[in-house]
C-alpha cells in the first residue's frame, strides 16, 4: 500500500513521524510532497522518498492524504484532481470544518472515495485519538483499510460528519487543554517547593497514572476520585476549591466554545 501525505507541516509532520516509527507501514511507500525544503530535507534523511510535486505524489499512492490549513484544501485538491483515480485510490483530507460536499463539488468526477479524518499532535508518539468520517467508501473493506491505518498510530473512532467538530474541540484541541493543566499543576508544583523540572515530571506521572488506572478498572472518572478522597481530607479539599473557582465549567466551556 502506497501512502502520500500531502503537507508534512504540523500535524501531517507528525503523522509522518508516526508512520516511521509505526511497525505497519514500509518507508518505501511512503511518499510526503510539501514546499518547505527544511520538511522534505528533514524526512529525506529519514529514508522517506520527498518531493514539492503535490500532482507526482497523488498518481503514484493507493491512499492520498491532505494536510493542509482549511483555506487552502480547495486549492491544493483542485491541483491534484486530474492525477487522482476514483477507481483504484482513497482519498482522505484532514482539515478542520472542510465539509465532504465541499470537496466533492471541488473535485467532481476526479474524487475518490472520500474520508475526513481529525486526528492529534500525539500521532508522532503511536498516541492519537482519531476521529473518521467515510463520506463515500462504499465497500464497508475501504473503512477497514483507513481505520488500520491510524488504529497503527493510535486508537480510531468511526463517527459521522455532524460530530466531528464536537471530536476535534475533545481530542485535537483537547490535547492542548490537557497540556495547559500539567502547566498550571507544575506552576503550582513549584509553588509548593519543588524544582520546575521535577513538578512537570510529578505532573506528567500522575495523570498517566490516572489515565492507566480508568482504562484498567473502567470506573467512571468520579468513582475513581471517591476511592482517594477520605472525609475531611486534603484531596476533597483541593477538589472543592477548584470547584469553587469553577473548574468543571471552565473545561466545559472551553470546548463548547472550541466547537463553535
């Protein structure tokens, strides 16, 4: 299978990066097209076969992949419409709020079976949370195909064109706000008497921990917090004043406003 990434920029670099580390795929079919001549030095020497002909990569793959900035997907695929199959290729875009009749209009009879797919900077790291949209795969084997492909750099939810934005502000912008926590928890580490380094790295710890110990028990994450908050102890305490400061609502609200 024969793979193009269209702009290795941030987060089509980043799935590069997952793709060479990942066992599934062979760096020989890996093809990335992008103008920047540091991006395709940068994987050239990583054995990945380069060019800035976004029309040479789209003919020579059975998947083509879009990374592009939203407004810039109608031009880039108006570029490569005559080199594309719909016969013998699979065509996947991943650009935020680009609907699929959009593109189908943009490429017409060129366009292949079609998937929108959302997935997040931890791709690099086998780590993404991806969401995917078959917005014309006809053949149930074409979604099984996609889906392998990131389920190899990640876990993978099939999920319709109306919640992908919702999956996006959760997981693609979510890994952002996870982040901006491990800073303020590291910022209030240090406050308490630790070195800078060393608060990240309790941080960073304990919210693997948390995340080890939910996909293990399959508790609910509330269950999970009365397990460790004893009467009158110091961790009801900490959890009520950040609810106080409106916690639960800031995090709410932050990805309702992520979804707009």
């Amino acid at each position: 299978m024969k793979i193009s990434v269209i702009g290795a920029g941030a987060m089509g670099g980043a799935t590069v990066e997952g793709m060479i580390k990942a066992d599934y795929f062979d760096n020989n079919s890996i093809i990335v097209s992008d103008p920047s001549e540091a991006v395709t030095k940068k994987f050239s020497e990583q054995g990945i076969r380069t060019t800035t002909d976004n029309a040479l990569a789209a003919k020579e793959a059975d998947v083509v992949m879009v990374f592009v900035k939203p407004w810039l997907v109608e031009t880039v695929l108006k570029g490569i419409k005559e080199s594309l199959n719909p016969e013998k290729q699979i065509l996947i875009v991943i650009a935020a709020g680009v609907k699929s009749e959009s593109i189908k209009e943009w490429l017409g009879e060129y366009c292949p079976p079609l998937f929108l797919c959302i997935p997040n900077i931890a791709i690099a790291q086998l780590s993404s949370m991806t969401f995917l949209v078959p917005c014309g795969a006809t053949e149930s084997h074409q979604t099984e195909q996609v889906k392998a492909i990131f389920d190899a750099m990640g876990n993978t939810l099939i999920t319709d064109e109306a919640h992908l934005a919702a999956g996006t502000t959760l997981a693609s912008c979510g890994i952002a706000y996870a982040m901006r926590y491990i800073r303020a928890a590291s910022e209030g580490g240090v406050e308490l008497g630790f070195k800078a380094d060393q608060a990240k790295e309790i941080v960073m710890q304990t919210m693997l921990g948390a995340v080890k110990l939910l996909e293990a028990s399959g508790l609910h994450p509330e269950a999970a917090i009365d397990l460790v908050t004893t009467p009158g102890g110091v961790t009801i305490k900490g959890l009520n004043e950040m609810e106080h400061a409106g916690f639960t609502s800031a995090v709410i609200r932050g990805l309702k406003a992520g979804a707009k």
